[in-house]
C-alpha cells in the first residue's frame, strides 16, 4: 500500500490551504507538515477531529506570517512553540519542531528545532510520530509509525522506559491509544515499561490524569485496555477507589447492546464500590466539577432500590422523588450489577425508556392553597402539603386538582 493519505476533506478544505501558503510564504516550501491525529486518522480510515502542524518556523514568525495572511493567530502555547490559528473560524494548532533538553516526569524544557527527526523521537506513539505533505505524502521518521498504525499496534517511540520518564502521563494515555487503536495483543515492552515505572503516575496533576481517564473510559469499548490496567495495578494508581470490574464489563455490553449513549462518567460510576461517600473524596482528587461529583454521589446511592420488576407506577414514583437523570443512572448500574433472573432484558430496556419519556406532573397545590383551606402561619402549611404530596404520589399522581383540595382540607381539618 502506498504511504499517502486518501484526499481527506481537510487536506483539501480551503481554510486549511489558506494556513499552509500563509506558512509557506514566510518560510518556503515544505517547511510546515500536518502531524499526529489527523494523519493517524486520516491513514487508517477514520475521521479527524483535529488538524495540528508542525513547521520550522519559531512561534513569532509562525505569528507575523499568519497576521501577514490576514489570519487570526493565537499565542497558546508560545513557550512551548504552539500557536493556534484561526482561518475562516476554524482553529489549527501549529507548533514549532522541538527537542527535549531536560524532563522531570511531569513537564518538559524544549528547545527549538529545525530537525524532523528530532521532533518526532520525542513523541509518544509511532502511531503519533507521523507527518504529511501538503500532497498527502507520509513522512515515517521512526520507520514504524504506518505499520502500526494499521496493525493497531500502540508502542512507545524507542525506548518505552525513556518516554515515560519524560512524562509519566504516557502511562494512562498508552491504555487510552490501546482502547481507541489497539488490535490483538499489547506491545510487549511498552506494558511492561507501564507496569514498571506506574509509581510514577502519583507525581502527576490531577486535572492531566482525570482527563486522560475520562477519555479512555469515553471509547467505543474501553474493556480490554481497562482490564490491562488492573492487571498491571496501574489501574490502582490511577483510580484506587475502584472495585471489582465486573459491573463495569456489564454496563459497557448493555450500553453496546441496547444503543445507549457512551458515557464516561457513568463507566467511572461502574468502577467503584457502591457507596457515594466515595465520589466527594475522588472528586477532590481528581478535581472532578461539582457537577461530576453529585453525579457520581447520586448514581451511587443505594435507595430507592431498583430491580427489573418494578411496575410502571413504582418507576414514576422513583423518578418523581429522585429526577430522570438520576433513576437512568442508577436503573443502568443496577441492570448491570443485576443477578441472572432479575428482570428480563426488555423489563429493564423498559425502566429506562419509561424514565426517559414520562413527563414529571408538577404538584398542584401551594401554601396559598394550603391558607386557604384554614392552614396555620407556620410550620402547619409545609407539614399539609407534605401529607397531600404523598397522598398525591401514592396515588400515581392523579390531574384532579379538586380531589388535591378536599384532600388538603380534610389534612388541615385534622391538623387543627
């Protein structure tokens, strides 16, 4: 097979041929090439969501060039020799070729660069190490990027133990590229250098390694790689509040099974113990959203209990005490950790579609209502409508709001 890109629509698009002549006009021709993801991609069929550059030009000519061309240029990274484009709305990272002059595990000090070569043996991934011409012409600097990248083959660029020193986020985003890339067995010398040097995952910022996570556990089927991750204990270092992985391999073949959207929080969810006192203190580790976190609190909590039996009527009450979103969550976690026989498949596909589609009714009465009916300033008010509520509920929630209102007055009546 020829190393050349299929015409992918954006190697052709205009707005990325107004980035590449603004680049070559300031510094002749091939001295800028597409890189990494977009080539991957585009090489191995699927689509690309990025379109990254590498050039010769440092950050400031990368600069003047673009503004020159009338574009948009955006100093994102300029230390690191990255600056973002913008032609016709669409951004494009460009970054400056790059060698590495002293790592620590965690950060990188470069110095710039007008090898290829250099640039590339300080990637990842030969599957990431790879270039293109504006022709769609591969540039292999490695020699191996290509081959692996068809095979679904993810190894470290030379010596794995080497990459990962230089930054031991390598380590989750090898088991990200495997579960998004991998095919067949794992590069043997890239898992073990991972399961060798994993202590070195807890040097790591939070926020770099919960995204990495999220990412991974947000592939089509992350199962296989996560279970690498156990196997090796990375998965320890990176999520000790995990537990068995057998909830989390059922979730992942309902949500294939049933079409349901992939949801890397809920797969996070799936991962721990059953308990949401976890999900504040993972949280605050992970530097998770607030957002997250009351996600993954509520998923976990135990009540109200759900079993693929429940009727109807059992489902719209649980959904109008604890919210769609969260009966969904929890009806999934449970489906997945359910013993054979509890609940036939379609019962459970069932619970969840009727939570998804059920229009909560709102309470029709108010304190005006409860005051009306000869309710007490005060706690009386709240106490009344908290026992026509539940009457209300009990009741499947019946539009009657006349029977809502004896209802309330016979309460207050009592009350009094």
């Amino acid at each position: 097979m020829s190393d050349r890109l299929a015409e992918a629509d954006w190697l052709t698009d205009s707005r990325t041929a107004a980035v590449m002549d603004a680049l070559e006009a300031a510094g002749g021709d091939d001295c800028a090439r597409f890189v990494g993801g977009c080539v991957r991609n585009s090489l191995i069929g699927r689509p690309a969501d990025d379109v990254d550059i590498a050039t010769t030009l440092r950050p400031d000519e990368v600069i003047a060039a673009l503004r020159a061309a009338g574009l948009k240029a955006v100093p994102t990274g300029v230390e690191h020799g990255t600056v973002t484009a913008v032609s016709q709305g669409r951004p494009y990272e460009i970054t400056t070729l790059r060698r590495d002059v002293e790592t620590d595990g965690r950060r990188a000090v470069v110095a710039f660069t007008d090898d290829w070569a250099e640039d590339a043996h300080r990637r990842d991934f030969t599957l990431n190490a790879l270039y293109a011409r504006r022709d769609g012409a591969i540039l292999d600097p490695t020699g191996r990027g290509v081959a692996d990248a068809r095979a679904g083959r993810i190894a470290f660029v030379g010596d794995p133990e080497a990459r990962i020193r230089e930054d031991f986020l390598r380590i989750p985003r090898f088991f990200r590229f495997f579960a998004l890339y991998g095919k067949g067995e794992p590069d043997a010398a890239s898992l073990a250098a991972c399961e060798a040097l994993k202590a070195g995952i807890a040097n790591l910022a939070a926020e770099r390694v919960s995204k990495e996570l999220l990412k991974l556990l947000a592939a089509e089927d992350p199962r296989e790689s996560v279970a690498l991750m156990a196997a090796t204990g990375v998965l320890a270092q990176v999520l000790p509040e995990a537990g068995g992985l057998e909830r989390f391999d059922a979730l992942v073949e309902i949500e294939a099974g049933q079409l349901f959207e992939t949801e890397a929080l809920l797969r996070l969810a799936a991962l721990l113990t059953q308990d949401p006192g976890v999900a504040p203190a993972l949280a605050r580790r992970l530097r998770l959203s607030n957002a997250e976190r009351d996600r993954l609190a509520a998923a976990l909590e135990a009540g109200p209990a759900l079993t693929g039996a429940m009727s109807p009527r059992d489902v719209r009450r649980a959904v109008y005490r604890i919210g769609a979103a969260v009966f969904r969550d929890r009806a999934k976690l449970a489906w997945a950790s359910a013993a054979p026989g509890d609940g036939a498949l379609s019962d459970w596909r069932g619970l969840v579609a009727l939570a998804e589609s059920w229009p909560v009714p709102l309470f029709p009465l108010t304190g005006a209502d409860a005051k009306a009916a000869g309710a007490a300033e005060g706690p009386a008010v709240g106490q009344a409508l908290r026992e026509v509520e539940a009457w209300w509920v009990d009741e499947d929630f019946p539009d009657d709001r006349a029977a809502a209102m004896a209802r309330l007055r016979n309460v207050v009546g009592r009350l009094n």
